[in-house]
C-alpha cells in the first residue's frame, strides 16, 4: 500500500497542480474549508472567497480532499505535465 501511495505523490510532483472554483456557484457549505482551511478561506458570509489558486508543493493531497470534500462539485483539480 505504502508504493501506491508513494506514486501517486511522485505523479502529483511531476507536474503543477491548480485548483478553479465557481464562487458563483458556491451554497455556503464550507467543506473544502473544514478539510483545508488554509487553502480555501472563507469570505464574511462564510462563502469560498478565491476563484482558484496554484497548488503549493506538499499541499496537493490537502487540495484534492477539500475539492472532494465539496458537495456541489464546484472546485476542478487542474493537473499540467510539464
């Protein structure tokens, strides 16, 4: 289990990694803020308050589970090879 997991990093590490989210289309649930707070703040109406961000080397994994985490399913993971 543990070299599935260690390919998996090694392919995110690979290339970059973005995230694009559709404020717009935001309820208010905050799930991808409960499981990454630091990559997916809030406005004062408790709303997703970014349109996207370029993922951080080591934040990829905290990235995808609050993209997951999201019920509407409006947070895309973008992976670029370069």
């Amino acid at each position: 289990m543990e070299s599935a997991r260690a390919t998996q990093l090694e392919s995110v590490a690979m290339g970059k990694l973005k995230i694009r989210i559709e404020r717009a289309q935001c309820v208010g649930n905050a799930r991808c803020h409960a499981v990454a707070e630091h990559l997916y703040p809030l406005d004062q109406d408790g709303y997703v308050a970014i349109d996207g961000f370029e993922v951080a080397p080591g934040d990829e994994l905290m990235a995808r589970r609050g993209a997951r985490a999201c019920p509407e399913r409006i947070i895309t993971i973008i992976e670029d090879e370069d």
